[in-house]
C-alpha cells in the first residue's frame, strides 16, 4: 500500500478514536465515578411488615411539601396522622389560592412557576404514587435573556458532567483563555469536588461575592453561576459558597439531565394539592386548616401540639414557624433548641402575576430567567401552558404573566418592588409597550430558607434529639445532597423513615444524586487556599 494511503488510513482511525471512542469512554467513566448518577440511600426490607398493627398518633404541623410526603406516608401505614397549617390551603410554597378579577370571575394564583428536575428521584417517586405526574410537560429548553435581548440557551448542551462544563464554553459562556488564567484557574475546581464535609468544612464561610471577586468570573459565566445562587433567595455576599458548590453538583455536575425539567399544565391545586388531600382523606388523616401552631409540650409520653396529645410529632413548617414554635415549646432542653433559635429567612421574594391585553413575543420557553437589572430575576407565561390561565385569554385575548424578583433588595418599599417588576418587564419585553394592565396580584414574602454564610453547621437534621420529634422541611441538614423541593419531600420522607424504623416497620425508599463529585477526594492543588476565609477579600 502506498505511504500516502498508510498515512490516510492511519489520520482515519485517530480521528474516529478520537472523535467517537475516547469521549464514549470518557462519559461511561465519568457515569460509572458518579454511581450511575444515582445512589439508593434507603432501600426497603421487604420481609418487614408494611403496616402499623397498634394505634400510634402523629402530628405533623405544616402542610408544605415535606409535611404533606410525611403525613401522607405515615397515614398510608396505618398511624392516625394530624395535621396543622396556619394557611387557609395546603402546600405551603407550592400551595395556590384563587384571587377576584371581577364580578363572578377569579383565578388561582401560588407562589411561583415551579421547575420539577429529573433528579428529583424522591418527589417524582412520590408524585408516581399518587398518579400526579401524568400532565407534565418538559421545558425543552434552559434559557437566559440579556437586556440587550442577549439569549443564552442551554436545552442543546452536552448533559454529561464535565463535558456539559465544556459545552458552555463551546456555547459562548466563557472563553477558555479567561478560566486558565490565574486566579480563576486555581480555583475553579472547587466546582468538581463536592464532598459534603469537606466542602462544608472550607467553604461554608466563603461567600458566593468572594469567589466571585478573587475568580474574576467572566460575565456570562457569572450570569449562569446567578442562576444557581437564585435558588437561595440571597444575595451574593451573603450567599454561603459551599451551598453553591452543592447545588451546581446536585443539578448540573452529579447528573446527567441538563438543566431541562418538567412542569404541570395546570395550577397546582388542582394538580398536586387536591389530590393530596383527598389521598389523605383515604387513609383517615384529620387535616386542620388556617390552625397556626402555637404550643408545643413535651409530655411523658409524647408531645400535646396546641393541647391535643399526640404520641409523636414532625415538624415541617417553614424556618419561621420551626424558629417560633421552638423557641416557646415546653419540656424540651435548652441545648436542643438551640439550633433552631439560629434558622433564619433569606431576603425578601417577590411574586406579580399580571393579566395584561396584549402578548410578549413567542421564541422562548414558557420560564426564562432575566439577567436582573434590579429586582426581575424570571418571567413566566403561563397563557401558553397553564390551561386555567388559557382559558381567560381565550375569553379576552392578551397575555397572562408572572414577574419574579428572588431576592428583594432590602431598601425597596412594596410599591417600589411591584413598579420596579413592572418596568424591567418592559424594558425586557418592548413589545409590550402601550399595554393595559387589566388585573394583577402581588405577594412580598419573607419566609425562605437562608443557606447563608456559616449556618450549615448549626442547621438541624432529620432527628432533632428530642425522643419522637422529627424534622422535615428545604431547611433541614440532610446526609445527601438534595435542594427545595427534592430536600422537602426527601426530609419528609426520612423523617416518616424514623417513625417507621422504631416501630420495626418497612421504610419508604430513598434515593439521591452521588455524595461526591467527580473529583472528591483529589488532594486540592495548593492554590485553592487562596479561598479560605478571607483571603477573597484582599485577593488580587
Ligand atoms: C417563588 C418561588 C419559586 C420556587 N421555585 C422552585 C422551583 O422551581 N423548583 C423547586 O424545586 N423549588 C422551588 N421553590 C422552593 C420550594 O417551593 C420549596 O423549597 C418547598 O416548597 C418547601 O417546602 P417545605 O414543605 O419545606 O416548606 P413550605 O412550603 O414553606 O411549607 C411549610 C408550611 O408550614 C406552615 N407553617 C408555618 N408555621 C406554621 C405554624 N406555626 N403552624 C402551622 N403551620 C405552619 C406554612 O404555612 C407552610 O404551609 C420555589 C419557592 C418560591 C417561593
């Protein structure tokens, strides 16, 4: 054969190696390093009984996500479940209430567009059981918008971990050059090794406006890394780095889903909620709506929540009502209250949802994040999915919306948030120019969970230490890595786990992404001290 055909042949087989053979088996070690993506952190004995044979009467006070997976867990195998809730409507931060438009006319409104992920193993497992999953529709696509009307998209990119970090550079995120100069280089890794403890124990005291500051991160790559820190409702020099670090491992570099998730098509009442509570109803659990908790007693034999006896008790309100109810609960040791003295809210989050008469431009998912000016953090269309919004424009035409802001800025009054929303929404959207507002409906709360600078190691587990108390809630410390509404139904579930266990029942099954990231375990290059408390602040 002819050198030249050698030669040929030769380049052929590099490239197919190259191209096709060493990137497969690069995915399939990562996948294998990364556990498959997914670890079962609870897997169920099936030779132990399903049911509670004797009476055992539980409270769970709180009726968000974690409180509803204890209570209905709970009451499925047999135990007389109760359950409190200030609010006149179940689930709490998923929950939905109807507002008035006009004579005879209303409109469920919530807190938020909620995003449902693939990794959320526990909630998708749960949502399957009661049959809740079936009108659920993917995004498709990841988007964020630039004032300047900029996209950013990541529906496309790469979803195995390390090559998706690679794909936002191929997709303009960041330039190469930018992330291998020093300082960014030296600590940039931190991203890929995730390791509860370790990463805990170095970073929980750095803030996300430290890293930030000695990274120099470039401007795009800093509004994806944005995306992540919005999920705690705090701002950047609050923000705890370590909580970063564990939510880019748990929704971008310990899984292989992308950024793409699901939502419902319709408002969570009538998906979730309703559901919910008839499911409860099934299994004859009281529920006791608009009943704030204002007692808790430890007795001899359990606990009396608001004077009622119960022989155990799962806490799964908010940070709010965790802080309050403990801070005044009786028979309980100074010491074990302690750490719920030091729960705390993140900043304050606003939600306007808008009926308008005229419609923002289509080329977009129905969620897209917005590279806030001041306070608009996201932008929902709900007349394109949500069938009971479909149903008003149909009848009038127009758009119905709702404008985000998640981590309001403390100097704002209400009418200053609401206007703020309203004219960033404009300048995002110039289509709009000239509309009428015809309704709208605005909530400013203060009631998130803080993941702030140093808390972590004063966050309250599952057990409480207090015999038969439980927690469950986005706020409670777990053993693996799990964020808003994957933590919530999660905690709810371990939490239902404990009482089950004592009881020498099954417990439910629970799954999470790996505990560790691709690189754990890695002795950290010298440099990365350049993160300890601190040295960000007078870093070059
Ligand atoms: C605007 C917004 C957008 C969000 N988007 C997403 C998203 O896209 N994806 C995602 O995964 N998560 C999202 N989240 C977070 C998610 O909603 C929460 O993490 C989750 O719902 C928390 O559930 P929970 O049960 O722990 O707490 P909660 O939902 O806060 O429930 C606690 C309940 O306890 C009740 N309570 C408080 N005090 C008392 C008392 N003393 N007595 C009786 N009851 C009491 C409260 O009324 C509440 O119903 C979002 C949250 C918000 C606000």
């Amino acid at each position: 054969m002819p050198w030249f055909l050698w030669t040929a042949a030769s380049l052929a087989v590099v490239f197919v190696v190259g191209w096709f053979v060493v990137p497969g088996l690069l995915r399939s070690l990562i996948k294998r390093r990364l556990s498959n993506y997914r670890t079962e952190f609870t897997v169920p004995d099936a030779s132990k009984p399903e049911r509670l044979e004797g009476k055992r009467r539980v409270a769970v006070l709180g009726g968000g996500v974690a409180g509803l997976t204890a209570a209905i867990t709970l009451a499925r195998r047999g135990f007389e479940v109760e359950l409190f809730e200030s609010n006149a409507y179940l689930g709490g931060k998923l929950g939905s209430w109807k507002v008035p438009l006009g004579p005879g006319e209303e409109a469920w409104v919530s807190h938020g567009f909620h995003a449902f992920f693939a990794n959320y193993f526990n909630l998708n497992r749960f949502l399957d059981s009661l049959g809740l999953r079936r009108e659920f529709i993917s995004i498709g696509e990841y988007v964020i918008l630039g004032t300047d009307g900029a996209e950013v998209r990541f529906g496309q990119m790469e979803t195995t971990p390390v090559f998706n970090l690679l794909s936002l550079a191929r997709n303009g995120v960041y330039r190469f050059r930018d992330v291998l100069k020093a300082p960014a280089r030296d600590v940039f890794g931190v991203f890929l090794e995730y390791d509860e403890k370790d990463t805990f124990s170095r970073y929980d005291d750095v803030s996300f406006a430290d890293f930030d500051r000695l990274a120099k991160l470039p401007p795009r790559l800093k509004l994806a890394f944005n995306t992540f820190a919005r999920a705690f409702f705090s701002d950047e020099d609050k923000l705890s780095l370590a909580e970063l670090i564990k939510s880019f491992h748990f929704y971008y570099l310990g899984q292989d889903g992308g950024l793409v998730y699901d939502y419902p098509v319709h408002d969570y009442e009538p998906q979730f909620l309703a559901p919910m509570r008839a499911e409860l109803d099934r299994h004859g659990a009281k529920v006791h709506l608009s009943t704030r908790v204002e007692s808790l007693e430890r007795t001899a034999n359990g606990f009396r929540v608001n004077g009622t006896p119960f022989d155990r008790a799962v806490l799964a309100t908010d940070v709010v009502g965790a802080r309050a109810i403990m801070s005044q609960a009786t028979g309980i040791d100074a010491a074990l209250k302690a750490p719920f003295e030091k729960l705390e809210t993140g900043q304050r989050y606003a939600v306007l949802r808008i009926w308008i008469d005229k419609d923002v431009r289509t080329g977009f998912p129905p969620f897209v994040i917005t590279d806030r000016v001041k306070v608009l953090d996201a932008f929902t269309t709900y007349h394109r999915f949500e069938h009971e919004a479909q149903a008003w424009t149909k009848q009038h035409g127009g758009a119905v919306l709702e404008l985000h802001c998640y981590a309001v800025p403390e100097d704002l009054s209400p009418e200053q948030v609401r206007q703020a929303l309203l004219d960033e929404f404009e300048r995002f959207f110039p289509e709009v120019k000239g509309y009428t507002l015809k309704h709208e409906a605005f909530q400013l709360n203060r009631n998130f969970t803080a993941f702030h600078l140093g808390m972590y190691r004063h966050r309250p587990g599952v057990e409480s230490g207090v015999p038969g108390l439980v927690c469950a809630g986005d706020w409670v410390k777990l053993p693996f890595p799990a964020m808003l509404l994957e933590a919530a139904c999660a905690s709810g579930l371990c939490a239902a786990n404990v009482l089950l266990r004592e009881v020498g029942l099954r417990e439910e099954a629970v799954s999470a992404v790996p505990g560790r990231g691709l690189m754990a375990g890695v002795p950290p290059p010298p440099a990365r001290k350049l993160l300890v408390p601190g040295a960000g602040k007078t870093a070059p």
